[in-house]
C-alpha cells in the first residue's frame, strides 16, 4: 500500500483522490497542506468517520472524540505524561528491559517485533497502569491484544466503507484492561498513574475506552519505533558501529539518568527511524461543512488521509530521502521545513505520548546494544501497513557479549 502511494503521489501530485469500492480518500502529501488541515483549519476536520473501526472499538475515547470533548481528556491525561513524572519511571522501565532481555538466547535468533511487543506492553502497563503484567496473563491476554490490532488495520471494511463490531477474541483484552482499572480504584496520591487520573473524572465506561486506547496505541507504536530501529541498525555496519561504543560508553547503572543529548547518536537513530518509517504514518480525518485544502473544497464526509510516511520521504524535500542517515539529526539537525517531520503528528493534537516513546525508544535500544551484538539475518524485510506500520519476515542474530 505504501509503494503504491509514492506512485500517486509522483503522479499526480502533492493532494489526490483514491477509490477502492467504497474507501475513496483524499491524500494529503505537502508540509503546506498538512499545517492547514492540523493548525488553521482544524476545526473543519473531525477525527474519525464512526464506521471506523477505531471508532467502533475505542468509542468516546481521546484518539475518536473532538472539540471540547477531547480537549477535556487531554487535560486529564496531561500530568501523566509529565516529563518529570516519567523520568521517575527510568528504573522501572530498564528493570523490565533486563527482564526480557533475559529471555533472549545466548547466541541465535530473535523475532523483533514480538520481543519489542513484549517489552513494550509490559512498560507501558507498568508506568501508566501501575501494574506489573505477569507472564501468565501476558500469554493468557495476547490473543484478544492481537485480534484488537487486526481489527483495526486495513481490511475489508476499506472496500466496504464501514467495519463490523469488535470480534469477540478482543474479549480477553478488554477484560484484563477493566480488571487492572478496578484493582486501581481508589488509590492515587504521590503514586498516582494514567488510570487514577481517568478514574478521578469519568465512569466506568469511559475509563475503559481511553485506558484501551492508550494502551493500543502506547504500546504499538513503540513497538513499531524499536523493532525498525533494530533492523536499520542491523543492515548499516557504520551506524550500528556508532551506536554500539555510545551505547557501551554509558554504565548500565547510569542509563536511567540519561537524557538524549548524553546518547546523540541512538537519539538521531530513533528520529532516523521515525522519518522513514512512522508508526502512524497517516492522519486519518474526515471533512467537516466547508473544509478545504490546497485550494481544494471537500465535499462534507469526504475521508482525509493527512499521509506523514510521503511527506517524510519527498525527495524534493530531503536530501537521500529514501536512505536510512541518522547524521542528518546530528549537531542540532533539524527537518527541512515546518511540517515536514511528523512522526507524533502536529497541531494541538500532536501525540500525548511523545516523551514517553523518546524515553523508552532510548533505554531500550541502548540495553539491547549494551548487552548484545546484533545481526541482520538474509531474510526479506518489508514494511507491513497494520495497526501501525511495522517490519515484517525478518529477524535478528544476536550474540550476547
């Protein structure tokens, strides 16, 4: 699908219409047009067209819902993701890593994207949730956590134009998120979490569908964000070298005080890794009464997809567009021009969770190189267009040092 949208978008310029059966989109690809759609004409576009199966599955939640509605949890969330307040969580987070990292064979092989999903989900339990997911009940939620993510990944509901109601196997995820919450009720003061903060303000119900939203998308994405982190590495020598002896340069005891510019070369790695290949590499909107773009009126209900991965790869913005360089963040790098490196989206809408993935894109991958020496296998790796947009079919030799 991606490859397909570069050929459009060489084609037929920076704005165009899609039509598969019933999903017949509007792609937005420019920096210029991106700012109006997330900045100055934000209110003419709504989040989630309710067909969605985002929508159906999260409902009111803060990544469906708009307006006032959604800048009231935003607000409610906000101190979760106190930057302060998660550098508190280094140690936790690295205590976890060592955990997983334990798992890992001395010498073999490692499927990425389930030992990052591992690690991932397991971290954002423990930081936002205040709770310690056991091996038991990640093996026992698993199936419902993978049918949540199919579900809402391309499917047939793009030719249909609407999705059908949340499989049942999502069951046991849902349950494990409403348990987790009413073991939390109640508590809160100086220890307080992302799910005291939800209880304090909403029902049951909404509970449920931002802390299933949140931990959805927290986890997925830095999912994604490490495992195409480590496969990068892992085909470039040079850069692998580089961020290996900064890695190993860093006492394991000293990690969770380390901030980016004490790790520039892993940090320019993970900024590298989020150009090239986004988690959410598309905003999906919907146009509201008079919504315009690029000049373009569209008509009311029309899909918008607000396309992050084209924008980030244009040629005729960046230079070696399609070449994985991390040195083009080095030595206060920046992007291009404003609007052309969204990797957490823009606006007043950017992502909630963009200090927490800095954090623990950083921690994880410097303990993996601290630990391991990695390896790119012969295997064919692609990018695979799901929930986020992750590699798929390759995997990793690691040999622990």
């Amino acid at each position: 699908m991606y490859e397909a949208l570069e050929v459009a978008r060489d084609g037929l310029g920076p704005v165009f219409a899609l039509g598969f059966g019933r999903f017949r989109p509007i792609v937005v690809a420019s920096p210029e047009a991106l700012r109006e759609a997330l900045v100055e004409r934000r209110g003419a576009f709504f989040w989630r067209p309710e067909g969605d199966p985002v929508a159906r599955l999260f409902r009111r939640s803060i990544l469906v819902t708009d307006g006032e509605e959604h800048d009231h949890a935003r607000g409610v969330m906000l101190p979760a993701f106190e930057p302060a307040k998660l550098r508190g969580q280094a140690a936790a987070l690295l205590a976890i890593v060592e955990d997983e990292l334990g798992r890992w064979p001395r010498d073999g092989r490692v499927e990425v994207v389930e030992a990052m999903r591992r690690i991932a989900w397991r971290g954002f339990e423990r930081v936002f949730f205040g709770y310690d997911l056991g091996e038991a009940e990640l093996r026992q939620t698993l199936p419902g956590l993978l049918a949540a993510l199919r579900y809402i990944g391309p499917g047939m509901w793009v030719l249909r134009g609407r999705a059908g109601p949340p499989p049942r196997g999502v069951a046991p995820l849902e349950n494990h998120v409403r348990r987790v919450a009413a073991r939390r009720a109640g508590r809160g003061g100086e220890g307080e979490v992302l799910l005291d903060l939800l209880a304090r303000v909403f029902d049951e119900e909404r509970v449920r569908d931002h802390a299933l939203t949140m931990l959805i998308a927290g986890h997925d994405t830095s999912t994604a964000q490490l495992s195409w982190a480590l496969h990068l590495l892992a085909r470039d020598r040079g850069w692998l070298a580089r961020a290996t002896r900064e890695a190993r340069s860093v006492a394991a005891s000293d990690l969770a005080g380390a901030r980016p510019e004490d790790l520039p070369v892993i940090d320019a790695v993970l900024k590298e890794t989020l150009r090239l290949w986004p988690p959410i590499h598309v905003g999906g909107r919907r146009a509201g009464p008079g919504a315009a773009i690029a000049g373009y009126e569209l008509p009311e209900g029309r899909r918008v997809m607000l396309s992050y991965f084209l924008v980030q790869r244009d040629g005729a913005i960046w230079r070696r567009a399609r070449e994985f360089d991390p040195g083009r963040w080095l030595g206060g790098g920046s992007p291009p021009v404003p609007y052309s490196y969204l990797p957490f989206g823009g606006g007043p809408r950017n992502c909630i969770g963009a200090q927490f993935a800095s954090l623990e894109g950083r921690l994880v991958l410097a303990r993996v190189l601290q630990e391991f020496d990695i390896a790119a296998t012969r295997r064919p790796l692609r990018g695979a267009m799901g929930a986020t947009l992750e590699p798929r079919g390759g995997r990793l030799r690691v040999r622990r040092r």
